[in-house]
C-alpha cells in the first residue's frame, strides 16, 4: 500500500535542507522541472561518480563519451523516436485534464480523488490519441523543417553514431561499452512522484557491444552486476528486485530486458533497465546514414554488426531511491539531556553522502574555534567537509543526521590537554575519544577512500 506521508515528509526534508527545490519556484514553479541545492547536487554528482568510478575508471572495457544534446534530425527518424516515441492520451472534457491511457488506473479524477479518470458520473474521456514525447526546436532564426531539431530523449543514440569513430581512435577491441552521464528530456504529460518522472533528467548509459555469439552471456553478466551495483550502496532486501520482462513487454528488436526496480512509497518503480538490442541500432544507423558500421576482427579475419548490451540507469531516480532507502525517524534519548526526542536521519552510503564530515567546536571559546578551524581546513583537502560553530553541539548533530553526514568530529576543553577529539558515528551516534593526528586516516578508512 502506498505510504504518502513518507514521502511527504522526505520531499519537506529535501526542500528544507537543500536538497531539492522546484523549479522556477518564485514565479509559481514550472511543472516537472527540479533544481538541484547545495546538498542535493553533491548527492547526484556522488551517485554519478560512483556509477563512473565502478563502471568506466576501474574497467579496462569500457571507454567514455560525452555527445550534443542537438542532434542530426535523422538521428531521431533512424532510431524510430520521431514515429513511435510516444504516449497515448485520453483528455477529460469535463474538466479539461489529460491523461495517459494506459496509466488511467493510477491516476485520480481531479473533480473526485477517489474515483480514476471516467469512473466519476460526470467524467467524458476522449478516445485515445498519440503524443510525441520529443522536445522540438530549431536551429537557426528561421523555423522550418529543414531546420526542426529535438532535445535528446535519451542518451544512446550519441553513442551508436559515435560507435566507429571511438572505434578508429582508440583502437579498442570487442567486447567493449561506451558510456556516457548526460542530460535528457522528454515531455511528460504526467510528471509525478517528485523527480521520479520529469520532464528534465539525467541517465547513466552503458552501450556494450559484443559478438552475437556472446551477447546472451554478456546479457545475463550485465543484468546480474548492475544489480549487485545498487544493493552495494545500501538498497538491500525486499525493497529491491530484478524483473525479467515477459514476451508481450519487449520491444520488437530486444531479445530479452530485465529492470531493476525499487519499491518507493508508492509502489514499485523502474532504476535501471538492462536490455539485449540485438544489431538493431547500428542497423538502422548504417541504413539512414549510408556509412558501414561493421567491426572487423583482424585477428579473426572476420566482420560483422555487433549485439549491443544496453545498462540504461536513471541517475535522479537512483537518488530518489537513495534517499529513500535511507530516510527513518526514530525515537531517541537526546545526547545531551536524556529526554525522548525524535530524530530525523538520511543514512545514505558514506560514497554517496554529499558530506562526509563535520567539524565542530564544543563553543566559541578558549581557542576550540581555531583547533577545529585548523582540522576542517586539513580535511578539507581529502573530503567535502562541513564546519559549524552556531547553536548547541545536540542541535548541530541532528542538522547532520538530517543532512546524512556520516561522521562529526568534535573539539573540546579536553582536546588542549590531550590532543583528542570526539568522533560521533552518525548511525550508532557512539561516541570515541581519538587523537587529532589521527583523524584523517581513521576517516579515510571508514569512508573507504571515497
């Protein structure tokens, strides 16, 4: 059943700590658009690293891009986004809304909540119709056909139509992937649950291309490790699953395609989709373009039109996941006086935390302010650091919980006497006296490098 206060009060938290803001939010917002706070940028940017990191810096196979956003129109009429990217619609005459067909039964009839669309008696719902999901602009002062371009909805078609020149210059061998963090757009008639779907997103993108003898192997390798990928950054249990898609789901050139999917408080939701493309794309590219994209295998004297692999992820959806996984309030005795309070906490991966440490002096006093001025700034080389002297040393942990901060290091009356410091772990909130010298590495430890 759909938990809505849990997600209330997690999209109140990324309002107000900085998470996330609505887009254009003082001239009334503009829907399906977010922007991105000091916290909350940090967050996606460490989702995007880590997804880098794991799948590009430490592999030898696979190699990076970064294509236009503007692309040739016939790219588009090549991948079969321009005639068949669509959504069906239904429209409601009665209170003029719009809807997807084939999402009728999530929705709610605006004039009755409780009712979907055509249930309620005053309802008359259109039939449905098709709408191109593709951003459309021009290129140039005139607008015109010839030059009508789209905002890419996706990130793969740059790399199928870069396959040969990353090919020639680097030299590369099959099996081998491109990928590719980029931005992309579609238009959504529906945005909703928060950023889960939005009209502006970021993807994380993996085109593997491989012998189609291989490619059925490397289908199931692909779809086993991207899985793995996201229960080691903490979405674990029966919050998680990978879904094998049936028959009638496949589009017509996959031959097979699993998602990752995580269950949000409003049901289940697709990550990451994993799909086997078969040579359909460079097909289509060969046949519009005109140029040959087969691969030569000079050791094996042999060409042929790769299989493509594709690891599609969505970089703000796995935020959304991230942060949802690890919002909780509990009950707690307060540090400092004992009594029952509620805390809030986000205990996001410390890879993942747009803060690793904070840095505080117990007050603003008896030279603790310059001792742990002088630990931020040493830290502030290896880590996104915080430092705050303002309110009560309980208050300012709780803005770190908050925050998901994994640690906070705290300088007191005791630290001139014996160079010690106190290091609060954010998700036992345990509390050990360690030296300043040490500081560093032992956070370097427990953080993993990251």
């Amino acid at each position: 059943m759909a938990d809505t206060t849990v997600m209330e009060k997690l999209v109140s938290l990324c309002k107000r700590r900085g998470f996330i803001f609505p887009g254009s939010e003082i001239y009334g917002g503009l829907n399906g658009t977010w922007d991105y706070g000091p916290l909350g940028v940090e967050l996606l940017r460490n989702v995007k690293n880590a997804w880098w990191h794991d799948n590009v810096t430490s592999r030898e196979d696979i190699v990076g891009l970064d294509s236009a956003i503007l692309m040739q129109r016939t790219v588009w009429q090549a991948s079969g986004h321009e005639s068949n990217f669509t959504d069906p619609l239904v429209d409601c005459k009665t209170c003029k809304s719009r809807f997807r067909a084939d999402q009728i039964s999530e929705s709610q009839c605006p004039r009755k909540p409780s009712k979907h669309p055509g249930e309620f008696a005053e309802c008359q719902l259109t039939e449905a119709r098709k709408f191109n999901l593709m951003f459309k602009t021009f290129v140039g002062p005139v607008e015109e056909s010839a030059t009508q371009v789209y905002l890419r909805p996706e990130t793969a078609q740059g790399i199928f139509v870069n396959f040969k020149n990353v090919v020639d210059s680097t030299r590369i061998k099959i099996p081998f992937g491109i990928a590719q963090v980029g931005k992309s757009f579609r238009n959504e008639i529906t945005p909703k649950q928060f950023i889960f779907r939005s009209r502006e997103f970021e993807q994380m993108e993996i085109e593997f291309f491989c012998h189609p003898s291989s490619s059925a192997q490397w289908y199931q390798r692909w779809r086993d490790e991207r899985f793995k990928w996201y229960q080691d950054l903490g979405l674990k249990g029966a919050n998680l699953r990978l879904r094998e898609h049936s028959a009638d789901e496949l589009s017509h050139y996959s031959q097979g395609t699993s998602d990752v999917e995580y269950l949000f408080p409003w049901g289940w939701g697709e990550l990451e989709g994993i799909a086997h493309r078969g040579d359909y794309d460079l097909k289509q590219h060969m046949q519009f373009s005109g140029k040959d994209l087969t691969y030569f295998d000079d050791e094996k004297k042999e060409r042929y039109i790769p299989h493509v692999i594709e690891p599609s992820a969505g970089a703000t959806r796995s935020l959304l996941a991230f942060l949802c996984e690890a919002f909780a309030e509990e009950t707690i005795a307060d540090e400092e006086t004992g009594k029952q309070d509620t805390r809030t906490v986000l205990r996001l991966h410390p890879r993942l935390a747009p803060v690793k440490a904070a840095v505080f002096p117990l007050v603003k006093k008896d030279g603790m302010p310059e001792r742990a001025t002088a630990i931020y700034k040493d830290l502030q080389k290896h880590f996104a650091v915080f430092y705050d002297e303002k309110g009560a040393v309980g208050r300012r942990y709780r803005r770190q919980d908050e925050a998901g901060t994994p640690f906070c290091i705290t300088v007191d009356g005791q630290t001139a006497q014996d160079q010690t410091v106190t290091l609060r772990d954010r998700d036992s909130m345990k509390q050990e006296r360690i030296g300043v010298d040490e500081v560093k590495g032992l956070l370097l430890e427990k953080l993993g490098g990251c």
